[in-house]
C-alpha cells in the first residue's frame, strides 16, 4: 500500500503556477510537471503533458508493464509540440516531465528535464533520477567543478523537455518499495532551491506526509522561493 499527497505553490516571485501534478492512487500513478514558456504557455504544457499521462495508463489495462510510461511520455511529447505548432501563442512551450507507476511490487519512474525523484530511508536520501541539464550532461563532464557550476550562465538550460523534439530521450528507473520508504517527487523549484541535508531533516521528522510536503513548500519559500513549488510525496505503508 503507498500513501500519497501532492502540493504545488506559485512561490515567492511569480504571480502563475506552471507546475502541474497527479495523484491518482486508483492508477497507481504519480506525476510532477514544470512547464516553460512565455505568458500561459508554461501552464497548458505541463497540464496537457499530466493528462496525457493520465490518460495513457487510465486505458491500458493492468498489468502494466514498464513499456507503458515511454509511450505515455512519447504521447505527451507529440500533443504538446502540436499543440505549440498550431497556436502561435503557444509557440516554444514545453515541460519537464517525471512519472512514478505502482504496479504492486515496484514503482516504475520515468523522467525528461530536471524535474526529480529521491527516495528517503533509514535516513539516507538518494536521488533516483538524473537531470537532463547542461549542468549534469556538459558541464560535469568538462571537468567544472560544482562551484563553478553554480554560477554558470548555463545553469537553468535543459537537453530535453516535452514538446521540443522528435527525438525525445525518457530516462527509465525502478525503485523496490520497502516498509516506511519515502519517495519525493518535486520540481526543480524544490530541489534548487533546498538543499538537500534540510530536505533530508524535513522527510526524517515527524507527522503526517501533508504535514510534511507543506513544510517542504515552506522551507522553499523561506529560501526565497524564485520559482513555482510542487511536492509529491509518497510512503510506503
């Protein structure tokens, strides 16, 4: 059985959200968005990308193997760069996307951008996904050390974000839930702005995972909170 909970918040600076999440437990499906683009283009991306989603695996039946996620995020891509190629206003528009399917015995996650998930157990928090960045992809591997990536002009680029390519790339990842692990879905709203000791220190506290995702959002906008905020978290009962 996994408990869920998801909050999104516009943050400190922006007046829109053009985050998107899914808590649909009935699917097993879990799903964190963060668009991008000028005036509401963000905002219909990520929510068109999460239907999307949605609907892919509403009419699969079970079981649904990991396959599933792939042609929902290759569905996603096509109807947001469509979307973006017939309205003029919606030109340029995209969105990270990450995915989380419960399938009974493991959770499969699927991910495009920089959009995460981690896993929280015994006190250790690890990182399942990997950022689909200039950052991780480029600047790493040219040898920049993480100081001076953090001040990079390059920073905040994405390699890859639904609705900006035909040839999308999908990072794939399995997590083996186990009793009392918590999985923490977020946008880079999250995850960029806290670091991840206090996030650590906000998942080991106690409460409820509502109480818990509220203080992530909290503790985002205590940093300033410069981007839109969204929190999934799940617990494995």
């Amino acid at each position: 059985m996994i408990e869920s909970y998801g909050v999104s918040d516009p943050g400190c600076v922006r007046s829109n959200n053009e985050d998107c999440y899914l808590v649909a437990p009935s699917l097993g499906l879990y799903v964190v968005a963060d668009g991008m683009g000028g005036a509401q283009a963000g905002e219909h991306a990520s929510r068109m990308a999460v239907e999307t989603v949605r609907h892919v695996i509403e009419v699969t039946p079970p079981p649904r193997a990991p396959a599933v996620l792939q042609s929902a995020f290759a569905e996603a891509n096509q109807r947001v760069a469509m979307a973006a190629e017939n309205d003029p206003e919606l030109d340029g528009m995209g969105t990270t996307l990450v995915a989380a399917l419960d399938n009974g015995s493991e959770l499969f996650v699927a991910s495009v951008g920089d959009s995460r998930v981690y896993t929280f157990a015994n006190g250790a928090l690890l990182p399942v996904t990997e950022d689909q960045t200039w950052v991780n992809e480029v600047g790493r591997r040219l040898g920049l050390d993480e100081a001076a990536l953090k001040t990079h002009p390059m920073r905040h680029v994405l390699t890859m974000a639904i609705g900006v390519s035909d040839q999308l790339r999908v990072h794939s990842y399995r997590i083996e839930p186990k009793p009392g692990m918590l999985v923490l879905m977020c946008s880079d709203g999250l995850h960029g702005v806290v670091p991840e000791p206090d996030l650590s220190a906000t998942l080991a506290a106690h409460g409820t995972i509502k109480e818990k995702c509220q203080r992530l959002i909290a503790l985002a906008k205590d940093h300033g909170g410069p981007d839109n905020i969204t929190a999934v978290l799940l617990k494995v009962s």
